[in-house]
C-alpha cells in the first residue's frame, strides 16, 4: 500500500491495557498512518463507532470486563455499526483451542497472535487491505443476498486471483445453493473434492443433501466429515439438526456438547442445547446450559430479564426431581444468587417483580401465616394491573404459584387472561392449560401418572375396587387432572351397576366432576367429562 493511501485510513484499537494501545499505535504512526483512535473498554469502543466510521479494528479477545472482542463483534454486527467494507481483526495472546475455534466461528477477517512487531503488522495489513480491494464487492452481495450476482462476482475473482481461490470459491457454492440449483452446485463441490479433499466442500454437499431431504445418507457424510475434521463446528451443527429429525434426542443432545466444548462461545447453539435437553428430560444439563448462558451473556445484547427467569425456572424444577436431591441444596443456594442477581439489574421492571415475588410466596416457610394471603393479595392484583405486559415464563410461574397455595378461581381466573394474552402463540396456550389440568411439580407428576397407569390396567381387567384405590391415590398427588378424575368417576360407574346407586358414592364423583368445570369444549375429555355429568346428574 502507498503512503497516501495509508494515510487516509482510520483504525481503532480496542484494549483494556494502555502500554498496549500506546505501542500499537506507535507502530501505526511509524508504518504511515494518520489517524489511530484508541479504546480501552467496550463501552468506549462502541460510543466511538457511533460516532465514526473506520476502516480497520484491532481489537483485544480479553477487555477485562464481561464482554470480550467476540461479543463486540456479534453486538456491533447486529447494530451495523460496522460494515462489509470495516476489516475487524480480533487480536490475543490466548492461544487455546476453544478461543481460536471459537474465533473462526464468528468469522472476523483475521486473528492476530500477542506479541507481534511492527514489520508482521506492516506484511498483515497490506494482505487485509488487498483482500478487502479484492473481496468488497462480494461481501456487500453476500450482505444483501444478491445470490445471482454474488456468483457472477466470484466467478470473476476465482479466475482472475489465486490467492482467493479458495474464499470465492465457498461464495460461489453457496450462491448456487441459495438458488436451490443443487445439481449444479454437486457437480462444482465433487469436482473440487475430486481433486484435493477440502471439508468445507464436503460440508455444503451435506447441506445440499439435507436440503434434498436425504436425511440417512447427510448422516453418514457427516459422520464422516467429523471423523476428517474434527474442528468443523457446522458439522455437528448439522449432524445434531439430522439427528433431532431423525428422532434421535438422546445422541443430538450428545452431538451438541461436543461442539460446544470446541466453541463454547456461541450463544445460538447454547439456546438448542438447552431446548434439547428439556425435551428429553434433562433438567440437570438444561440448568448447566442456562447457567453459562446468563454468565456469557453479561452486559451483552443477549443478557434480559427473560433469560434469568428461564434460569430459575429450570432450577426449581431440577430441585422437585427426587434424583437431584443430592444437589437439592446447591440448587437452593444458586436461585437465592441468581435472585438477587436479578433484583439488583432489573428490579424495577413489572416481570421481575412478579416473577421474583412468585417465587418468594411458593418458597414461604410459613404459608398459612395472615402475611402469606396478603402477600398473595398483592400479588394478583399486581398481576391484573399489568397483564398486557406479563412475558410466559412470568406468566406460567404466576399461575402455578396460585394452583400451589390452593387458590385455584385465582389461577383459573389468571390461565383465562393469559390465555387470551396469548392468543396467537398456541405453545404458550398449551401449556397453561397443563398447568391448569395438573399444577403439581413434575416429580408428584410423574407419580400420578405411575398410579394412572396402574390404575387403567386393573380397570382393564375389570377389578374396579383396586383400580379405584389407585386412583384415588393419584388424585391425592394431582386433584385436578382431567384423566384421573375421569378415570376414578367411570370404575365408580362401573361398580354401581353391579348395584343399587350408592349416594355417598354420587354425591362425591359429584365433587370430583365440579374439578373439571374449567375444562373448555376443545379439550380433548371435554366429551367424556360431559357425559359422566349427565349420568351422575340423573342419578
């Protein structure tokens, strides 16, 4: 690069430590460089992109407070506060394999290794700023996805430089990927692969395999594709995708810990791990997930009130599991930190409030005190004031702490206004009748459902007498389940006709039948519930 072009070039360096930044500028100014702005933490880095536009960052992996050079990054990406034409360049002196791997998976335009002189500087920058020369166009196609384009423009650079190859390559793939011309894109993958084995290569193949639908063989090739490269991160990305569409959550949960022990940086693959291990019941590496989430996730875009309530939500399930009892107490001890974490930041905001006061009635040590109904009072007229505002996570905790200290109209009352809160969002919905049907813990969950079971068998078998014991043991565990109840009411149905009607024995399937009077047409016992109604109503 000639000096009149360095010249009218303006670069940030973003580091915690002022003998850093002083020295890299003055190796800046020595090469030729006018204009060298320096930061020394995240938020002064970001006021000052607000506030100009540079051509290149040097910026530090470690800034010594939460947010680290990768999430800067990420945040100013997501800002666009840095564009396609911006060189970002993250610089350190750790050199493990999970910030070099995990660096390579947020793609900044290079990583330079602590300490570095002023001659490596001068050889590296010129690369960067021919690449850019070379690349721009590309990469501003790349960033509209002008995918037609995008392949004529890499088509271009693949013959005219060889030291690019291999980048427009990859773009050229993956232009005619996006255009769903997959034969095409076959043909130009295998002919590289035929040539030199190059796992990037392979790994669109499998995309396009997927894309196809041909679920077993993208499999395999995955497999396969690992066992070559172990540090091609997307693999295990796509190999856990196969595998959840496969049926497979077990091995998919499995797949998803690898990679984040080679990259436990990214935020996204963290939010499916955690979704993953829910669906399989694994509430254990849920709350190990959530909890580097919220530790990643400090003074970050990715950091809110929604986050620390998923947190604690998980953990005071974990805590009801009767094989977790032996980290009962340090589950205890993490919500009371998580807790107090979470007042300090957002304390004034509606959904900490409730959700935090939620949990506070549910962990009372004395729930039939007078202060207890009145914390309860409170509570639900707290609720009612800011209803269009309650997010679910409050929502569903707000509704089981009512269920829990007996105040079913008060829950029914909040399932109904949450419902229609969340009209369009039927998961939600889901769930809250769920709770309505069954607002006991999992674990007193599981049981009932264990004597359900039982009970249906006996029932099936005609010993109506046991059957019934047993479930009216499991309505003891979950007095409202709409399966149970019914369940109890027709074995009673079933032994009265062997007899005269016993009142006794009506006037209390009665009592049981009034439980279910929240159940709405659309329930799937709404008809079987009816119908015992109209009997017992006869007798």
């Amino acid at each position: 690069m000639d000096l009149k072009e360095l010249q009218s070039l303006k670069v940030l360096i973003v580091d915690d430590f002022a003998e850093v930044r002083r020295s890299t500028k003055s190796m800046l100014y020595s090469l030729g460089f006018k204009t060298a702005m320096d930061a020394y933490d995240a938020n002064s880095a970001t006021k000052m992109l607000q506030e100009n536009s540079f051509d290149l960052i040097l910026c530090d992996y470690n800034l010594g407070d939460s947010r680290n050079g990768l999430r800067l990054l990420e945040e100013w990406r997501h800002d666009k506060l840095i564009t396609p034409k911006t060189i970002f360049v993250l610089i350190t002196g750790d050199t493990s394999k999970p910030i070099v791997v995990s660096a390579m998976e947020h793609q900044p335009d290079d990583y330079l290794s602590k300490p570095f002189t002023a001659d490596i500087l001068n050889v590296r920058i010129s690369r960067w700023f021919e690449r850019r020369r070379i690349m721009h166009k590309i990469s501003v196609l790349r960033d509209r996805k002008d995918w037609v384009r995008l392949g004529k423009a890499s088509v271009q650079v693949i013959k005219r430089y060889p030291r690019y190859r291999a980048q427009a390559q990859k773009f050229y793939a993956e232009s005619l990927i996006q255009r769903k011309r997959y034969g095409d894109a076959e043909s130009f993958l295998q002919g590289l692969l035929d040539r030199r084995y190059q796992s990037w290569a392979h790994m669109e193949l499998c995309k396009i395999l997927i894309a196809k639908g041909e679920l077993e063989t993208a499999e395999d090739n995955l497999r396969d594709l690992i066992l070559n490269d172990l540090n091609q991160i997307e693999a295990y990305d796509y190999l856990a995708y196969v595998l959840g569409k496969r049926g497979n959550k077990k091995e998919q949960q499995q797949v998803l810990v690898q990679a984040i022990r080679l990259s436990p940086q990214n935020f996204s693959r963290l939010n499916r791990l955690t979704s993953v291990a829910l669906e399989n019941g694994d509430y254990h590496r849920a709350s190990l997930s959530l909890k580097d989430l919220v530790t990643m996730s400090t003074n970050t875009m990715h950091e809110s009130v929604e986050l620390y309530q998923r947190y604690v939500h998980n953990l005071s399930i974990e805590q009801e599991i009767p094989n977790s009892r032996s980290r009962a107490r340090e589950i205890g001890k993490e919500i009371i930190r998580i807790t107090k974490r979470m007042r300090s930041k957002y304390g004034q905001e509606v959904n900490a409030r409730v959700f935090l006061d939620a949990i506070s009635v549910k962990t009372s040590s004395d729930p039939s005190s007078h202060t207890f109904g009145d914390k309860l009072d409170r509570l639900l007229a707290m609720t009612l004031d800011n209803v269009d505002h309650i997010n679910s996570i409050s929502a569903l905790t707000l509704v089981g702490t009512f269920y829990a200290a007996g105040r079913y109209n008060d829950g029914d009352e909040l399932v109904r206004r949450f419902s229609q809160r969340f009209k369009r969002k039927p998961a939600i919905i889901k769930e809250l009748k769920l709770l309505q049907a069954e607002p006991v813990s999992l674990a007193i969950r599981q049981q009932a459902h264990e004597l359900n079971v039982r009970g249906i068998k006996l029932y099936e078998k005609d010993s109506y007498g046991e059957a019934i014991q047993l479930f009216k043991q499991a309505m003891e565990l979950s007095p409202r389940h709409s399966g149970i109840i019914l369940n109890l009411v027709q074995s009673q149905v079933r032994m009265m006709k062997a007899a005269k009607p016993n009142p006794v024995i009506v006037k209390e399937c009665r009592g049981y039948l009034e439980r279910l009077d929240y159940l709405p047409r659309e329930h799937g016992q709404y008809t079987r519930y009816k119908k015992l109604k109209e009997q017992f109503s006869k007798l």
